[in-house]
C-alpha cells in the first residue's frame, strides 16, 4: 500500500535527493511538488525540482511555485552551499516538466481534494507553502495525513548557534504548522547529520549506472566540497531525504512524541527549536521528533529509489 505525497521544497541539492526518493521508492505515490524560496530565490527553485524530475524521467507530476519568501521576514538564501544557481557542479539541462499555472497553494489544496485519501505533505525548505495553504485553506487541512518537515535541530543550529537553516527563514511559518494540531514530525540536523555522503556512499550511489545517478553524483561532488569549505565536513550531510525515509519506511528513523516550540521574538534565538525531550516544561507534547536514524538502511532506500529512475 504506497502512501499519496505532496513535496514542498526549495532544491538545493539534497531536495533534489528527496524528490527522487519521493518518485522512485515504490511505498510512496508522489501526486505534486511545490517551491518556495529558501536555498536560492524561487525563479531558482522552481526550475531546479523540474530539473530534478526531468533527469529522472518523472512525467505527470506537476511544479507549481510558491511563496518567493517567509511570511514575516526578508528571505535569506544559502548560495554559500549550494552554489548561485542552488545546484552547483553539473551543466543543468533544460527541463521538459513544465510550471504548472496554479500557485502552491491552489496545487496543494486541488491535489488534497481530489485524493481517494488524506495526503502527506514533506516540506524540505522553509515551511512557507504549507503555512499559507493551513491559513487561507482550513477546508482542506482535514485532507492533510500529516506533515514531515526537514528542519530545526535537538541540539544546536547550522546558520545561528541556536537555529537550522530552514526555521530560521521563517519562523512564524513554522509556529503556525506546529500549532496547527495536524500531525507534524520534526527531522532535524541532529538526525540528519548521520546521513554523511561518505566516499562509500558515493561509489554505492553512482553505482547505480543510470543517468540519475551520473547527474547526482556531480551534485554530491559540489556539496561535499562545500560543506567541508563553510562546515569542515568533507562528507556533506544529505538532509532532506532523510525526511522522506520518515514515510517510504519508518523503520529507517526513530521518532519521539514530545514538545516542540519555536522560538520567533529572541534576537540571538530565532529560529531556535526549542525540543524538551525530558518533558521539563510539563507542556502537552505536540510534535513527533526524529532521534536517531538506520543510516545503512537509509542508503539503501535511497539507491533502491535512484534504480527505479531514468
């Protein structure tokens, strides 16, 4: 029985990663991907997952863009990582999957309506699309089976000392999803910063032998130099499939149900997931939180869904 999905993303080379676990691993059923800005701006984004879909063969699946940036706040980006066009390293080709005419929102709610079943929504970028689509369209949030979202951390931050990347684009987007009272698992850098791309992952990945694999492996080459440049990590931590994995197989990752706030007002804290895994607040728990994840079983969920590919 596959699991209907919806990714919300802002590619970046490891959304590109998810898209392709997302497509490829036969326990999901991808139904449509949103953009937002994030990694690079939109125009970036949008044409980056129809390039992720279009290497990989994906047809049918329809790209809308949506939110250019966070609902409080002036976007901040991550060329430092991902390069300017937010997929450095490969010749991009041109994509054959066109932009679909509605926004996000209108895709995410006509995609959720016209579900034999409620839908799940992995977001990999700031969870901008899906605050809109929770605030303008609460008709439809009945439809939402639960949300993933690639983000925060236990521990410290990767863009502050105390917050993620992608909750520190926005906040108040992040707030009101958690607050929504929809099931909502939180995979943070705690947990995905065991998802290292290891010369040993590489060799397994590329592997594969098809023409994903080659385009992905040029993507992997550029993020792991990077990160060793900004973070002194020569194997790069590939994020936001990790999130996906959450639903192709949840055995892959231990989840924890507890309390999660987002710190929106402090000057050196915004952004801060604030995780109180000891239950010291005596605050109702409101979040499922990633804690560990079976790196092996991982992969190998990944290059099962990169053979399934172009």
């Amino acid at each position: 029985m596959t699991v209907p999905v919806i990714v919300d993303c802002d590619p970046g080379h490891d959304d590109v990663f998810a898209l392709w676990l997302a497509a490829g691993h036969p326990s999901l059923d991808l139904l449509a991907v949103t953009t937002v800005g994030g990694n690079v701006p939109i125009e970036h984004t949008s044409r980056n997952a129809r390039i992720a879909l279009t290497v990989a063969g994906v047809a049918g699946v329809p790209v809308a863009a949506g939110a250019a940036g966070p609902l409080a706040r002036t976007l901040e980006t991550a060329e430092w990582i991902h390069g300017e066009n937010g997929l450095g390293g490969p010749v991009l080709p041109e994509p054959s999957v066109q932009l679909d005419p509605r926004g996000a929102t209108e895709l995410m709610a006509d995609t959720l309506l016209a579900a034999a079943e409620p839908v799940a929504i992995v977001a990999t970028g700031p969870i901008t699309n899906v605050a809109i689509l929770l605030r303008d369209r609460p008709d439809v949030a009945d439809r939402i089976r639960e949300i993933v979202w690639m983000g925060g951390s236990t521990g410290r931050g990767n863009v502050t000392p105390y917050a993620e990347f992608n909750a520190w684009v926005d906040p108040e987007a992040l707030a009101l999803v958690v607050g929504s009272g929809i099931r909502f698992t939180m995979v943070g850098l705690n947990v995905t910063h065991q998802a290292l791309v290891t010369a040993g992952v590489r060799e397994r990945l590329a592997g594969v032998g098809n023409a994903t694999a080659a385009f992905g492996d040029e993507l992997l080459e550029f993020f792991c130099r990077t990160n060793d440049e900004v973070f002194g990590m020569a194997d790069g931590p590939l994020h936001d499939p990790v999130a996906v994995a959450v639903l192709a197989d949840p055995a892959c990752v231990q989840v924890v149900h507890t309390r999660l706030d987002v710190e929106v007002a402090g000057a050196e804290t915004a952004g801060a997931t604030s995780v109180d895994l000891d239950g010291m607040l005596r605050r109702e728990p409101n979040a499922w939180v990633a804690t560990a994840l079976d790196v092996d079983r991982f992969w190998g969920l990944l290059a099962t869904a990169v053979s399934r590919l172009a």
